[in-house]
C-alpha cells in the first residue's frame, strides 16, 4: 500500500536550544503522550553486527520492529525509522525540526507509514491520524509554557510529593542543605528520583558540590536514598554495568552498539549514582526509548549514510574539537571546528569509511560546512559527531573515592579482591612528622602520643577541607590522596602554618616533612581498605622522603604548572636534583622551605 502521512506545525514562545533536551529526550516524551512501554534486544546481523529490536503492544497486539539508529543534527532535528516484523504496518518514520521564527521556534512534526494492508491503514489513520496529533498537541503546548515560563508548571507530577516532607525531615536530621533536599524530593518527578545527578543538581540550585555529595551521602547512610555504580560506554556513554557495590563490578566489558571492548577506568567510566530508595517508594521507570539524542548529548550529529553512496549534509557546530566515528569501522577521526565563517559555498570536509579505516585521521572546518562520507561498504552505516570533553556533573569513582565523608561512611565499599582499575590521574601527599622517636623520648609515650593525635586531627580536617581523603596513617605518617594537584599543594601549605601554632610539652614546634606528586595509578583494595598503587605512588612516597622538615618536596615539572615563581612567598624555593631509591636516573625537584 501507499505511504500515509501527516505533518503538523506548532509556533512556540521558546528558543530551540530550550526546547531541544525536552522534545529530543524521547524516552521522556513518549512517557508524556502516553504510548505504551518497549522491550530492547539487540540482535545479531550479519552485515552490521548488530541491530536493535523493539517490542510492544497496541490495541492489544503485538508490534516487533528494527529501530535503525536516530539521525539528528542538535539543536535543530531529529527522525528515526522503523521496520516492522510483521502486523499492521511494513514501516514507520518519524521527523521533527525546529527552526528559529519571530523570536521563538516553528516546529514541524512528519510522521510518514506505510500499511501492510487495509487494517493498517485504518489502524494508521485512528493512531496516529487522531490519537497521536492530539497527544503531541497537548505535550509541545505544555513543554513551551513550562520552558518559556508563561504559564510555570511541572512537566511531571512529583514523585513523592509534600504528604512525604515530614517523615522524610525526620529520617534526616539536621543537616547542611537539607531544606534543598526535602524540596527536591517531595517535587521532582519519579524519573529523577531514580536517577540523582548531585553535581547537576548542585550547579541548578548554586550550591557547593561537595557540600551537596556530602549532604547525599548522609541521606543515604539515613535510609532515604540508594548508591549504585555503573560504568558507561567510552563512545556512545550508555550504561553497560550495574552494582550496587563496588565488588559485585567488572570492568572488561563489550558494548555491542559501538561493537568495541573495552576496560573501565575510575577517571570517566565508573560513577556514582543516587536513586531514592525503595523503602519509600520504587520510583524505577520503564524503558520507552533508549536511541534518543538525548540519551547521547554528547553526540552533536549522527546519521546513517547509504551503502557505496556519497552522502552530504550542511553542519552547523559550536567551536571546538570532535571525534567522528562509526561502530562498523575500526577508525576514527578528530575533527577541529574553528568559528563560523559566513558564506553560501560551504567548504565540504570529506570523509572515507571502510571496514579498516574512517579517514582521513584529522581534519578541520569551519563552523558551518558540508560533510560528505563515502562510504565504500556493501551496507548502510551510521556515522556520529561527538564531543570530545566529558561533562562534569558526573559523580566519578576517582572523585568518591578522593572524598573523606565517603571513606568515613562507606569504607567498607571496596574493589573485590585481586582487581586493579586505573585512575588517570590523582595527586598522593605524603606527610611524615620530624623527629617523633626524639618526642616519646624526650616528653615520655602518653604526652608524645597526645602531640601525634593532635596533629593528625589537624591534617584530617585541612584535608578534607582541600576536597581530599586520607587514605592510611603509617606510623607518625600520612598517606592523602586528592583529584588535583593543585589542592594537595595548597592542603601542604596550610598544614605548615597550622603545626606552627602547636606545640610539645617541652615548648618545642612541631615540624612536618610533606612530600607531593601527580599521576596516573591503580586503585586496589589492601586490607580492606581502598588503596592506591604504583609508579606515582612510589614516586610520592620517596619525594616526601627528600624533605627536611618545615618544607614541600615535589617534582619540578610538576611544580612548574602550579605555582608561579612569585607564589608562596613565605616559602623559600630551592631546586635540587636527588636520587629516589627505586628508580632510575636523577630526579629534578623543588623545595619549598619555611623562611
């Protein structure tokens, strides 16, 4: 039969780039219009690897479809097709777009079908003809009053809701910010309550992110949330595995979308995640769509270009710098974006995809160009345009695990025993206090020990207050790690000046020797306890075993790119090269001594 379709237009108070996360996040928006929840599988195809399957019921019959990856260019449109198994039609497509029109967005909606037969199109006509037009009505209408604020109102009612405020106050307690959160869980809807994001709910609401992670993590020792780890994709960032511990993870996985394996990291793949918990009220929501830009908002385009066809599309992008890639070929390609020039010849960035290789391996535009792909293989290919830097409101394992209030309430949350997983970079300060035997001497064990207890109260509250953990106490010593450098420096700074104003029974100071480096390394459990190993580990360790006391050792290049010359002028600076035990050659480093 005859394709069937149908395009409406809607003239909206809002931008496009405010619509967009809500009309593109279609696994929302299928939940606001009401269509029924869908069951995903992907299945294996001989010429692509992979083809995702989708499954529901309507007018109380089963639909299976191939749902072909979305094309869409953000902020401006998206389509997605679907091929059917078998009942009422043979396939479906979807198109919207948005363009800028009078100060607000005209936006156009084409639904195209193609019946299997006479009951499909009746069923095509009542669907989508009627049903469909008046969902869609009404949930655009109220997506532009709720994002223009004409008319403020929720998109969702509230998970909870204000009848939960009281007994929820009560499980908290009085804690820091815990109006904010009475307020987020008794009016956010039942979607975000099954998936918290702390540092964007932070940067929303103008709040400090540690004080809101700290907040979050009481909560959950209180009873009222759940933390969960998941690791996500290196390319299209969708969750691969789940756990409710950090033991019960693995970190060799495949995802069968991108077709790549690969080993998670603590840096960008392991985060930490807060759903509210399930005591009072499961607020886990079905699946309507999982291929949405907005599951993805890291790809900026993706299309599927036809086999052994050349196929063009104007671009528009943002400066800066992507990567170009496709799950069927094993290459990839950066692509630097430079400010947008205008012109009506568009300069044309030009792309081969084959089996081997996506090339060439660099390239570079302007703002607004035309990208062609030729794509040499014998079947169609989907091919993404993505950002390269990742977002920072994801609470990362490196971060948490870097974070005093999570060792303190949740140590014993650790790596099974024998996994090692990498950290892309953190920065170890060692601290060690000078002459402690000549202390117990000198002022007899019970006044020695009271100095070394005070002293580690000290570092612990400077520590944390530096965003950093400790992770072991060695004796008189202090192992502290820290996600940048930067803040262990300054944690070392402070601890000096602190230690001044203490002192021994016998009126003497108290001097620290402190040591610091910055570096890659692996995260481990040893006795319980999560640990850190490795080249960086080593190097800290000795580089705090070159201090003298009243001083800061680290490494000169490392110091090179914290402070300036002119920094901490109450700090003497003298570079000097030493030999660390272990490793090999000389080591140019930085003292920064006391005056």
């Amino acid at each position: 039969m005859r394709d069937c379709t149908w395009t409406w237009r809607w003239a909206l108070q809002s931008s496009p780039e405010k619509l967009w996360p809500l009309v593109a996040d279609t696994d929302r928006f299928n939940r606001f219009t009401g269509l029924p929840p869908v069951q995903f599988s992907m299945v294996p195809v001989e010429i692509r690897g992979v083809q995702r399957e989708g499954r529901f019921r309507i007018l109380g019959l089963p639909l299976v479809w191939d749902e072909y990856p979305f094309e869409f260019e953000a902020p401006r449109r998206f389509s997605v097709l679907r091929r059917y198994h078998g009942g009422f039609f043979h396939e479906l497509e979807a198109l919207l777009k948005l363009e800028p029109k009078g100060g607000g967005t005209e936006l156009t909606y084409t639904i195209r079908v193609r019946p299997r037969n006479f009951l499909g199109l009746l069923v095509a006509k009542l669907q989508v003809g009627l049903i469909t037009r008046f969902k869609f009505n009404q949930a655009f209408k109220r997506i532009d009053k709720a994002v223009s604020g004409s008319e403020p109102q929720p998109l969702e009612a509230p998970g909870l809701g204000a009848a939960y405020r009281e007994r929820l106050a009560g499980a908290l307690g009085d804690i820091h910010h815990v109006q904010l959160l009475l307020d987020f869980l008794t009016t956010a809807p039942a979607s975000e309550l099954a998936d918290i994001r702390v540092f964007r709910l932070a940067h929303e609401r103008g709040v400090s992110r540690d004080e809101l992670l700290s907040l979050f993590l009481h909560a959950t020792k209180a009873g009222l949330l759940e933390v969960g780890w998941q690791i996500v994709c290196p390319c299209c960032r969708g969750e691969k595995a789940r756990a409710a511990r950090l033991r019960d993870l693995r970190f060799e996985l495949r995802c069968e979308s991108c077709n790549i394996d690969f080993t998670a990291d603590f840096t960008r793949l392991t985060e930490l995640t807060f759903r509210l918990a399930t005591k009072w009220k499961d607020v886990r929501q079905p699946v309507y769509c999982v291929g949405s830009p907005m599951r993805t908002p890291h790809i900026k385009v993706q299309l599927r270009a036809a086999a052994q066809t050349k196929t063009r599309l104007n671009i528009e992008l943002p400066p800066g710098q992507y990567r170009v890639r496709s799950p069927v070929s094993r290459g990839e390609v950066v692509l630097t974006v430079a400010a947008a020039i205008s012109t009506e010849n568009l300069a044309t960035a030009a792309l081969v995809l084959t089996r081997a290789s996506l090339s060439p391996q660099e390239l570079t535009a302007q703002g607004r160009f035309t990208l062609e792909i030729d794509n040499r293989l014998a079947h169609e290919a989907a091919v993404a345009i993505e950002r390269t830097e990742w977002t920072e409101h994801v609470v990362t394992a490196d971060y948490v695990l870097a974070f005093q209030d999570f060792r303190d309430l949740f140590g014993d949350d650790v790596l099974a025993p024998g996994t090692a997983v990498q950290v892309a970079n953190v920065a170890l300060l060692f601290t060690d206090l000078k002459d402690s035997t000549a202390l117990y001497t000198r002022t007899g064990d019970a006044r020695a020990f009271g100095v070394v207890s005070s002293h580690f109260d000290i570092l612990d509250k400077i520590i944390q207050r530096h965003h950093g953990a400790q992770v072991k106490n060695i004796g008189d010593a202090v192992m502290a790690v820290f996600g940048k450098a930067a803040d262990a420096l300054r944690a070392a700074v402070e601890m000096h000046h602190e230690l001044k104003k203490l002192r021994t029974s016998d009126g003497r100071e108290v001097v620290l020797k402190t040591g610091l480096h910055a570096g890659p390394c692996f995260a481990v459990t040893l006795n319980d306890n999560l640990d850190y190993f490795g080249t960086t580990v080593n190097l800290a360790a000795r580089i705090q075993g070159q201090s003298e006391g009243a001083d800061i050792v680290l490494d000169a290049a490392l110091a090179a790119t914290l402070c300036a010359p002119t920094d901490f002028s109450e700090f003497q600076r003298e570079e000097f090269e030493a030999e660390l035990k272990g490793i090999v050659g000389k080591r140019r480093l930085l003292r920064l001594r006391l005056r």
